[in-house]
C-alpha cells in the first residue's frame, strides 16, 4: 500500500472499528489520550514513543502498539527515518474483555511480530466489509487477530519444540470431531495433566477456555444462516440457554440480538 487508506465500521451495539493507514506519517509528537483502544502496527521505518507511566521504547519494523483509554502517550518518526504505520482504532462491549482480563494492558503497551508483510495483511484485512463479509464479522476477525497477535507475542521466546508442540495441540483443539482433553493428551504422548498444564504455560490460557473461545469466534458466522439452537448443537455446547450466555460474555451482545443484526 502506498496512499493513505481510511474506513471506518459500525457494527452497532456490538462495537466500532477504524482502520487506516498512513505511510510516512507524523504520529502523535504530542501527548494525547485516546477514548478508544488502539493497535497500530509498525510496518517501516523507526519512532520514539513514551507515555505518562514514564515508559519509553523505540518503535521499529513489527512492533506493534497497544493504547488504552485514558493513558496519554505520544509517538513520532525518529529524526531523519520515515515511519510507516496501520493502525486499527476500536471500541464497544465486545471488546471490554480482553483489558478487563488485562490480556491486553498499558502495562504491556508493545508487542512485537513478524513477518510484518502477513501481519500488514491481516490489519487491512479487518476493513474488508463486504456483502460476504459484513461489519459484524469484522469484530470476530478483530477477536481473532488480537489472540492470534498475543500467542505469536507471547511465542518469541519459546524453543522451536514448544512452538511445534503448541502449533498441534491448537490444531487439535479447533478440529470439528472436537475430540476430548484426554484424547489429544493421548495423541500428543503425555497425561491429562501434563497437556493442561503445559498449554497453558505457552498459550497463556486452559486448553477448555482457549477451544471455547475459539466456538465462540466461529458462531458468529454460522448464526447468519442457522437459528441459535441449530448453532449452539453444532459447536457442542450443551443447551442453547449455555450458549447464549457464553456467547454474550464473549461478544456483548446476545446471540438472537446478532443474528436480527446481521440480517437486518
């Protein structure tokens, strides 16, 4: 990309994104606090940032920035260097979570990844509203990019081994045959225990949470087409009455409520 891009989706009452991208941009040089959350990606170049915790870091290639309401900061293209950036800008109850459970925090306001050509990629992608993909489904990819950009964050550490190792117990997880805790632990040569305890250690979340999560992302485009019951069968979960309160606390809205939405 090499013009400056800009959009902006309601997907009201769930939440409301903004993305854009600015090559060679000026930042923010002064100190200012957003009322929104924000992510904005390094895709080139090199900036200075601090915010009013005292932090201060270098921002290069892959660095991604994590601002939260009410903390200032500021941020600019280090002297003589162009700074390039995509930045998603995002509020509304579906988001509340993941900083009520401080996964995403001030207290970590950067997080670095790469290749940053797929993770430019997956930014854009949030924006592609479409009749296939409508403003809804753009909080669920967010959803989807906020955990994918935490367990690769998260990953920079691990040995290759532990990498691997989690790579197919995720694939494992998300299966459709949703296969028992006990089978993967089987499939994957150690105990119930060991399985749990080790996911957890590199995932940062039980292995049960992270499979629920992941439903939970995947019902939303399924209740474009299906009533909540035939849904909440087909992901496994008990009852629909289940359902409908986990997929609230998930995406602030009830499952019924997103399903007259989007066909609206």
């Amino acid at each position: 990309m090499t013009e400056d891009f800009f959009r902006t989706i309601d997907a009201h009452p769930m939440g409301r994104i903004t993305a854009g991208w600015k090559p060679a941009s000026a930042g923010v040089p002064t100190m200012r606090a957003f009322p929104q959350y924000v992510l904005l990606l390094t895709a080139g170049g090199r900036a200075w940032f601090r915010d009013a915790t005292g932090r201060r870091a270098t921002l290069g290639s892959g660095d991604v920035l994590v601002l939260v309401p009410g903390v200032a900061h500021a941020f600019a293209p280090e002297p003589g260097t162009i700074w390039d950036e995509f930045y998603l800008i995002f509020s509304g109850p579906a988001f509340v979570p993941w900083f009520d459970q401080r996964l995403l925090s001030s207290d970590r306001p950067i997080l670095n990844v790469d290749p940053v050509a797929y993770w430019l990629a997956r930014f854009r992608g949030i924006a592609d509203v479409t009749d296939v993909h409508p403003p809804y489904a753009a909080i669920a990819r967010l959803h989807t990019l906020i955990a994918d950009l935490l367990t690769h964050a998260d990953g920079a550490g691990r040995s290759a081994a532990d990498r691997a190792w989690l790579t197919q117990a995720c694939s494992q997880l998300g299966s459709d045959s949703r296969p028992s805790l006990e089978l993967i632990a089987h499939r994957l040569k150690c105990s119930s225990q060991i399985f749990r305890k080790r996911f957890r250690a590199l995932a940062g979340i039980p292995p049960g949470a992270w499979r629920e999560r992941r439903r939970l992302d995947a019902a939303c485009d399924l209740l474009r087409t299906h009533p909540v019951a035939v849904v909440a069968s087909r992901l496994g979960f008990c009852d629909p009455f289940h359902f409908s309160r986990r997929f609230r606390q998930r995406h602030g809205i009830s499952p019924q409520g997103f399903r007259r939405a989007v066909r609206s």
